[in-house]
C-alpha cells in the first residue's frame, strides 16, 4: 500500500493511526486456499465490494483455509492467508488491518474481532 510514517522513513505508521486509516470502495474475494495451486485457476467462494466506510460481510463461512484477495484501487490487489475457526461467541464485527509489514516482522495483518 505504500502508507509511511513520513518522519520515520520506512518505518510503517503507529499501530494507533494505522487503524484508524479506511479504505472504502475495494473488491474483495475469498478463495478455498490452494497450494501450490493459484487462485486464478478457481472460482471464488464468495465476493463483496466494501461500503464507502470499508464494511463488508461475507456472510456465514464454513471453517477452513481461505485466501483473501483484496483488489486497491489503481494499486493492484494483495492476497492474505485466513483461517475461519467456530469462536464462542458469535462475533459482531472483524476489523481486518492490512498495513504494510516492517522488515522486522512487525506492522499490520491483524485480525481484531468483537464479539456480540
């Protein structure tokens, strides 16, 4: 994506403002995982284009491995592993953050549910 903390260099932005940054308007589709398979050569379980606020909602998904392709305008898509696990309690939302990941392995790929 590209977001930096100007006055950090290559740093990525603050965990507190990286999540407070949305990004509306995107295609996202869900793929069975497949390895070493690509993506292109299956058909999606499931797409959804997020809201202006960046909401979206797959609806019910059975568990299991999936890849997440998320198409950004003018920047091309990014692919994301996810797992889907029976939680115990039913979640609300999901906020997904999809912030660059720093050389040291810290950054963003966060999954953040809140339960009902």
């Amino acid at each position: 994506m590209g977001n930096y903390w100007p006055l950090l260099g290559s740093r990525s932005y603050p965990r507190w403002v990286r999540q407070r940054m949305v990004r509306g308007n995107v295609n996202l589709r869900l793929y069975d995982y497949q390895w070493p398979s690509s993506i292109r050569e299956s058909q999606p379980v499931a797409t959804v284009k997020a809201d202006e606020n960046g909401r979206f909602d797959f609806g019910t998904l059975r568990e299991g491995h999936y890849t997440l392709e998320v198409d950004w305008p003018d920047e091309g898509s990014s692919k994301f592993d996810v797992e889907i696990k029976q939680l115990a309690a039913e979640t609300l939302s999901i906020k997904i953050d999809v912030s660059p990941v720093d050389p040291d392995c810290r950054g963003g790929h966060e999954f953040i549910s809140y339960s009902k």
